[in-house]
C-alpha cells in the first residue's frame, strides 16, 4: 500500500485544513492564522510555517485571489516548492555507490537498510551490505538476517572492533566482486559527537583511500513519529557528517509527518525515501508533489 492510500497524517492534516478554509464566504486575516495554526499543530515548525504562510498571503494578493479555495490550491503550491529539491531527491544511479547509513538506535537504521536493499536488488543492481555499527549489541546478527531474506552478502566482524575495519573489508569484498552498491550500516551515538565524527571521518577515509573511484551517499534514517525530535537529530547529525538526505519510517500511521517539511526547508535536506509500513516493500521513493498532495487530495 502506498503513502497516498494510507491515512495518518495525510487525513487529519487534509481535514483540519479543509475545516479551517472552505467553511469561509471570504479571505481574510482570521483565515490566515487558522492556517498557521493548523500547519503549527501538525508538527510543521515556527519558522516554516511563517514561510509558507507569508508565500501563501503574498501570492493570494498578487494573484487578486478572492475565494478560500484558491488559498488552498496556493497553499498546496507553495508547500511543494518547499519541500521539492529536484535530482537530489534521487538516490544516486552512479555505480559503484557506497551508501552510508547513519541514525540512532531505535529509529529503524537496520531495516530500512534491508529494505533499501531488496529496492536495489529489484532495480537490477548487485548488493552487499557491512555491518560497521559495531558497538550495538546485536546488529550484525540483525543486518545478517535481512541479508539473508535479501540474499546478499553481509560483511562483519566481531561485537566492539574498529568499524573501518569493516568497512575496509567491505570495499575490498565489493571491489572483488564488482559490486554495484555496498550499503554500510554505522554508529549512531550522539551521547558524544566528538568521538562520533572521528569515526565517521575514519570510515570516509577508509573509502576515499580503497575505492576512489565511487560514488558516495550519506543518508540519516529519522522516526518520523519523534516529530520535533527528530529535527532536532537531523541538525546534529548534520553537524557530523555530509548528509545528502534523508529517510523518514513509519510514516504510515503518524501524525507528525509535517517533520518532513521542516527538514527539507529547515537544513535544504532532500527527503529520499520514506518507510510506509514493516514490509520489505514498504520503503516508498519520496515525491514532494505525492506528499503534499497527499495533504490536500486525500
């Protein structure tokens, strides 16, 4: 089932605006701010809703718009210019592509790797994964099970050992078979970001001394039902790592995935993918344009 066909967020969301705009004989100040409300309430920051709802106003005057409706229809337009960033919205089709993946503990880093897998393996492209998230209990043996179900290799090594050490095997093994994409599992401790960054710096160099030539990503895996806290993951991580997007989980059944829009504005953060359920097909391309049409089309 796709995100548009599920409701959470999208249904409380379209409801609450459709409440607030077509109940109105006309455009004024009180309706703006029942907007601002809504898009607050929905987990969209301050700073983004003032954005989108000052664009919304200023084209409502511009355009001579006279109807509620047409302030919906604006709304939905100025929404999708926020959150759409064109090709970087795209996992990279570059090959070979070492994928980082980065996110704490809990918000479905593992699985979301399992499933990104199955899409690329489906996609007609040869996979390996390396489980360098080493100081989690576990999480080898879990990325082993979802290499298992994907039937891809796992690259490994024993609970506490230096992650670019795994990584180093994983580009030689990848380089070896001539693997298209080598999907990295690593840490994701923000108790202390000093130590965090220079692991994640001695991975990178890792890979910029044993495999040159590929193309990299650096994707953060949120829990879009934090809501603000996952905004809050996004600016520290982004502090530690190149990100070049995002992936959102369970976006299936919450009411906080106006997260989404606040990343995207808040750090110019493409969304790339986004979890839609616990299949290993519920991991949806992100489309700015199916978003928030999910919104204002539900």
């Amino acid at each position: 089932m796709s995100l548009r066909e599920k409701k959470g967020f999208f249904g409380r969301m379209s409801e609450r605006l459709a409440d607030v705009i077509f109940v109105r004989p006309e455009i004024d100040e009180d309706l703006f701010d029942e907007i601002e409300e809504v898009l607050i309430t929905s987990d969209i920051g301050m700073d983004t809703t003032m954005k989108i709802v000052e664009e919304t106003r200023r084209i409502v005057k511009k355009e001579y718009y006279t109807k509620p409706e047409n302030v919906y229809k604006v709304l939905e337009r100025v929404m999708v210019e926020i959150v759409d960033k064109g090709d970087r919205q795209k996992l990279s089709d570059e090959t070979p592509l070492v994928i980082m993946m980065i996110g704490i503990n809990g918000g479905g880093k593992t699985t979301t790797i399992g499933k990104l897998a199955y899409r690329e393996k489906k996609a007609g492209r040869t996979v390996q994964l390396a489980a360098a998230d080493t100081f989690r209990a576990a999480a080898s043996e879990q990325l082993k099970i979802w290499g298992e179900r994907n039937d891809v290799n796992v690259i490994s090594h024993e609970e506490g050992t230096d992650p670019a050490a795994v990584i180093f095997d994983g580009v030689q093994s990848a380089k070896a078979r001539g693997t298209d994409v080598l999907i990295c599992d690593t840490a994701g401790r923000l108790q202390n970001k000093k130590n965090l960054m220079a692991e994640l710096e001695k991975m990178n160099r890792v890979i910029d001394r044993e495999f040159p030539e590929a193309h990299r990503e650096t994707i953060l895996v949120l829990d879009a039902t934090t809501g603000k806290n996952a905004v809050s993951q996004t600016k520290e991580f982004n502090e530690v790592a190149e990100l070049t997007g995002v992936i959102l989980t369970k976006l299936d059944g919450t009411a906080k995935g106006g997260i989404a829009i606040t990343i995207a504005d808040e750090f110019d953060m493409p969304i790339k993918f986004v979890g839609v359920g616990e299949g290993i097909e519920d991991l949806e391309e992100f489309s700015a344009e199916d978003f928030i049409g999910g919104i204002f089309h539900e």
